[in-house]
C-alpha cells in the first residue's frame, strides 16, 4: 500500500482544477499514456478527464466496481468535465456508484493521456488517482465494514472489496490495474 502525503494535498484534499500542478508535490507519481481510438468520438472526447478513486478499508481490501459482461474490475471512476474539480467529482462518484461514503486523503497519481486518431494526437485528458477511505456512518454496509459480498450496483455492475487482483488480471498492464496495484 502507498499512503499519500501528509500535506495541503490531503482534505482534507481541496479543489483540484489544474492536474498538472498537483503532480508536482512530493509523493504524487506522474505518468504518461497514449489511448489509441478508432475515431475522434471516443469515451473521453470533450471532457478533461477522470477522477479515479482507490478507496481503501483499514483490513486493507479495495473497493472495486465490475461488469457481469466484462471480465475486469476497476475502481470507482466519474468523469471531470472542462473547468471542472477533480476532487469534487471523486467525493461525489464513489457514493453515487457504490453506496459507499468515502474521504479522500490524497492523490497518488496524476497521468497525462493522450488520445491518438490515426497516429495524431486528438485530445489530451488527465486521470487523477486518489486515496480514499470509507467514513464511518454508522452502516457497516456502507462503509463496507464486515462486508466482501459483491452488491447490485445497477445496470450490470457490481461493487465488492479485494485483497488482490484477480488471478487472470495480475499480469495484464493496462491503466486502471496499475491505479489499483499502487494499494493492494
């Protein structure tokens, strides 16, 4: 597990609106990725990026969303539109997504990805990775205390806690399994 840094990074974590300047505070990793899409109208077209958010238990397991169509899990992901507040989005998607309260205690990653249409650069977007951790609301459901049973997330989707990766994903190398190796 990587626990963030104990600074103005942690909310405890404030208005993030400018990735890139986030990066640059010790503990925050920066990496780099190319997405490579058929078309200009892909999955992150028109919007800044993602706020991806590991959400953590004191035991240790991870908090994960999952398809029943897509042998992956990941974790709770929303959305960041233009001018819009990375933390703002991570507080607001992992209830939203997963029932689950959370508070974020800093950033891990900051990537820069670029998505490339027939070898040129389209757009470029940025994930931020926080920390998380669920609050104590007094629901041991929704704080995911005792809990490892997977639950109805809606639409095919299911929400569980991890203690590893699931054996067929350990090698794959692929973005959101390398958000959740930085806590398992």
């Amino acid at each position: 597990m990587t626990t963030p840094p104990a600074d103005e990074s942690t909310e405890r974590v404030g208005p993030i609106t400018e990735p890139e300047r986030v990066a640059d505070r010790d503990g925050v990793a920066w990496t780099t990725s190319e997405y490579e899409h058929d078309s200009p109208d892909h999955c992150e077209d028109g919007v800044a990026g993602r706020a991806v958010v590991c959400v953590e238990r004191a035991d240790g397991a991870v908090l994960v969303r999952s398809n029943e169509s897509e042998p992956t899990v990941l974790p709770p992901t929303g959305v960041v539109e233009p001018g819009g507040d990375w933390a703002a989005v991570a507080r607001e998607t992992v209830p939203a997504a997963t029932g689950v309260p959370v508070e974020l205690d800093g950033v891990l990653v900051v990537r820069r990805v670029d998505h490339v249409v027939d070898g040129t650069t389209h757009q470029t977007t940025h994930h931020v990775v926080f920390h998380g951790r669920p609050t104590e609301s007094g629901d041991p459901a929704a704080d995911g205390v005792g809990d490892t049973a997977a639950v109805d997330a809606g639409e095919g989707w299911t929400t569980a806690w991890i203690d590893r990766l699931p054996a067929p994903l350990r090698g794959v190398d692929a973005d959101p399994f390398d958000d959740l190796r930085s806590v398992l």
